[in-house]
C-alpha cells in the first residue's frame, strides 16, 4: 500500500513472513526492527507526549485528585468502558482526566470528534456521546459535526497525529505519573482496577510529573 515494510525468511528459504512478529514477551519484534531499520519514526517519550497533550486541544474532566491523560475515540467501546470507570472517581474528587479526542476507528470519527471539540461545552459533548454509547455497534451517540470549522478540523488531525507519535494508534491510550515521578505510556486498559491504580500514581501538571 506504499509503505516501507519488511518480511522475515524462514531458514529453509520457502517462505517469509510478514505481519506483527511476537517475540517471546509478547512484543512486536517487526515493529521494532522497523524502527532500527529507520522505516518508521521512533517512538516519543511518555514525557514528550504528555507535555504536547497538555498544549493540545484538549479538555479536563475533574477538579481534584491525580491527572492522567487518555486519547479517546469517539466510537471506541474500550474508551467508553474507561469513561464509566472513571466517572465515580472523578465526581468523588479522586481523579482528573484530560481528554484527548482522536479519529480513526470509523469514518465517523473524525466527525463526532469534531462535533465533541467544536461544541461550546466539549465535556458536555463527550457525556453524551457516552450516554448513548451502543456497545452492540460501537458507535458513539454523537451526530457527526456538519461543518465544522477549519480550526476544530486541524485540531482532530493533530490529535491524531499526537497519538501516532506514542508508536501505536490505539485507544484509549493512557499518561500518568508512576509512583517514581515518571511519565508512563500504556496503550490500553489492564484487568486491574482503576479504583486502585489511581491510589499508586502521581499527577501529570501541565503536562509534567508532580
């Protein structure tokens, strides 16, 4: 599709491989030999990221407790089971989230996510589409924004962008401050529960660990 990839060959010479190769650790070893090979950027730093996050077109839902910053989609249903989690803890003043709105997933991302940034209320905007959120579809509530503004439209795009340079476009992509002071990258949610990894981080403060 006009992008540099590469291919492994097996030793008896029959056939290669192509495609995520895992190694023992469950890790994408064609993605990072790419990245040696220069066909694809290396990866930003946590700490990169979440400092351009703080400065991007972005909004925080919460007033107390630590922040974190995750990269939604607004037919993500992974991205909407984190927004209910994170919902009681944030109206008990024991989490903050800066919402970064991305488009990918679905032609209609890019869309909503402008519908969601170019609202007046942007969080407003977000708790409806998660309201109505169909799980069965995986489609967000949200209408798609009819004419959104050239400005609302750059914003989405580089959103986007800001979430490529993390090395994986995947959502919800999550930012927070271990208990060291470091800025962590995880794409994805784990088993474990919000409730108590929020208790084990520090917080992200314009975009810097506290």
């Amino acid at each position: 599709e006009g992008h540099p990839t590469i291919a492994y060959a097996t030793g008896d010479g029959q056939y290669l491989v192509a495609g995520p190769v895992l190694n023992r650790q469950g890790q994408d070893a064609a993605h990072a030999d790419m990245i040696k090979l220069g066909l694809i950027p290396k990866p930003a730093t946590a700490a990169t990221l979440a400092e351009k996050a703080a400065h991007a077109d972005s909004f925080v839902l919460g007033s107390q407790g630590p922040e974190i910053t995750a990269f939604v989609d607004p037919n993500c249903i992974y991205c909407h089971k984190f927004y209910e989690q994170a919902q009681p803890l944030i109206a008990a003043g024991k989490l903050r989230v800066r919402y970064v709105v991305v488009a990918f997933l679905k032609p209609s991302s890019a869309g909503k996510a402008a519908a969601i940034l170019g609202a007046s209320d942007p969080a407003a905007a977000m708790a409806a589409n998660e309201k109505g959120f169909d799980e069965a579809t995986e489609e967000g509530c949200i209408a798609p924004a009819q004419h959104p503004d050239q400005a609302t439209l750059a914003a989405v795009e580089n959103n986007t962008k800001l979430l490529s340079d993390s090395g994986e476009v995947a959502t919800p992509t999550l930012i927070y401050c271990n208990a060291q002071h470091q800025a962590v990258l995880a794409h994805g949610l784990d088993s474990s529960s919000l409730a108590d990894f929020v208790q084990h981080i520090g917080s992200l403060e314009n975009g810097a660990c506290q």
